[in-house]
C-alpha cells in the first residue's frame, strides 16, 4: 500500500472545464468553516480505530445502484444507469477479492434493491466499508465530471481516498467531495460513500463508460481508495502531491445545509423523477426531507 505511486492532487485541469453552471469547487475556505464549527474534523480515537483495522480482513459492502425497473438516469437517456454500475460494481468486487477483501453485494444481478434492504446488508456488518457506485445524469449534456459523497465525518478519509484516485484518474473534470445527506449515506452506521462516476448524459463521458477497460479503470481506482483510505492525512493539508505515505484529505462542500430553494435550483431532473418513482437511492436532500424520505424505495 505505502508503495504505491505518487499521484499527482486532484485538481481542477484548465484545459477540461467544468461547463456546469452548479458546479461549485472545493475552497479553501469551506472546509476551514466546517473544521472549526466542528472542532476538528478527526478525533484520536478515530484514528487510533482507523490505523488498527489493516491487517485484519475488511469487509467490503458494494452497492451497485438502481436495478430492476429502476433504470438510474432521467427519463429518456439512452445509456442504462443500472447496468454500468452493476459492472463496475462487479469488476470492484472481483478487484477487492484479490486484494483480500471479504466482499458482498447489495446485488449481484439486475434486480431491485429497496434502499432500506441495501442499508440494512450494509449494517449488518458493522466493520465493514460501504461503496455505492453510481452514474450521473443531466438534461445539460455539457454537464459532466465526477463527485464523491459522503456523510458522517467518520466517512471523509475513505471518500478523500476513494475521490483522490477516481478524479485523479479519470480523465473526466473534477466536480469535487460532497458532503449530502443522502439516505443510503445517512443511515448506514459504517463509513459510507457514494461514488459518481461520470455523467452518461454527457456524450464523453458516456463514451467512456461504455468502453471496459474504462469501466475497469474506475474499479481499480474505487480499490485503490478503499486499500489507500488509512493513509489519509490527518488533517488538511498544503501538499500538493501525495507521497508514498500519505493521501491528501480532499476538501469538500458542504451541502446538507444548503437552502431549499437553492438546492432546488441545483437539482438534477433525474433525481426528482427518480424520487417520484421511489426508486432513487438517493432520495434524501436534506435532513427535513429526509424525514419524510426514509420509507422510499
Ligand atoms: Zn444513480
């Protein structure tokens, strides 16, 4: 692990903009403001707990998202959300296995999974790490890039890691970690992140991700994160370039208190008429709504 390659910092490249007028990147600033408010965002017993799982045998839980009549996506859109997350879903898990992982699937076919049953698998291992693969999807096909979500604070070091390999290797434009209360995210009780992988409204990235040495490039990054997330800096750091030794911790946007109206405004289509079909697996917006969102899918 220590050994691996240094990779250069996920950043946003000039020459790939990001055309989407929502997009927001990560300042500075931001994560000062959630540092502070929160005091400091690891505690030493996180990381003591951090450092002690390597070495024995992690149980990855990998939830390819949608499924069944549940296609992902806005209405329409040609690609199949489902079927390129159940791809790179698999191709991951066949990736963790042979590093030593112990690896289950919220599924494993093209089924529907209700977001109660995928949280439910998922906290029914309690040391266990939870990975949701999904694709984005915009009426704007110039929209495009790749986002990791997260939500406890307990969760950043694997989405920092997760998100430091996918964005840095993917040669899609960086669209930065979130932090969202997405109902999959909020309800787990094991670190959890939801990886976008690209939007395949966007006719590039679309081209990518039908294409499966690409599909198995995004897999082998997603376990390049899960193996590199106890190699996470400790704090928020100015290098620019990860050693050996350690991963930046990503800075992040905070989104769980972003204004209704706001956050209305940044919506996807897909995910309110996902949301209508109570089939997303991500329904909740924010923790007002999701109070009225836990029943869905
Ligand atoms: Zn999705």
């Amino acid at each position: 692990m220590a050994r691996r390659r240094s990779y250069r910092l996920v950043r946003p490249n000039p020459q790939k903009t990001i055309s989407d007028a929502d997009t927001i990147l990560p300042t500075p600033s931001v994560c000062r403001q959630f540092t502070s408010r929160a005091g400091g965002i690891f505690s030493t017993a996180q990381a003591k707990r951090a450092s002690q799982d390597s070495g024995s045998v992690t149980t990855v839980v990998i939830d390819a998202g949608h499924g069944g009549h549940d296609r992902g996506g806005i209405p329409g859109q040609r690609i199949a959300e489902k079927d390129m997350t159940l791809d790179v879903a698999q191709r991951l898990k066949r990736v963790l296995a042979a590093s030593g992982y112990r690896v289950v699937m919220t599924r494993d076919s093209d089924v529907f999974v209700s977001l109660g049953g995928r949280v439910a698998i998922a906290n029914s291992y309690p040391d266990a790490l939870f990975v949701c693969i999904h694709f984005n999807s915009a009426k704007r096909m110039g929209a495009g890039g790749i986002e990791t979500y997260f939500y406890s604070r307990e969760s950043l070091p694997l989405a920092s890691a997760i998100h430091y390999f996918v964005a840095g290797g993917a040669p899609s434009s960086n669209r930065g970690v979130r932090r969202r209360g997405y109902y999959v995210l909020r309800k787990t009780n094991i670190p959890a992140v939801l990886v976008e992988c690209g939007f395949l409204t966007n006719p590039t990235e679309a081209a990518y991700a039908q294409n499966a040495s690409y599909r198995q490039k995004l897999a082998d990054e997603i376990a390049a994160g899960v193996r590199g997330r106890n190699s996470v800096s400790n704090a928020l750091t100015t290098t620019r370039v990860a050693t050996g030794e350690s991963i930046p911790l990503q800075p992040y946007i905070d989104q769980t208190k972003v204004a209704k109206s706001e956050r209305h405004r940044s919506k996807r289509s897909h995910k309110k008429s996902a949301r209508r079909k109570k089939s997303s697996s991500k329904p909740a917006e924010s923790k007002t709504k999701a109070a009225s969102k836990d029943q869905e899918g």
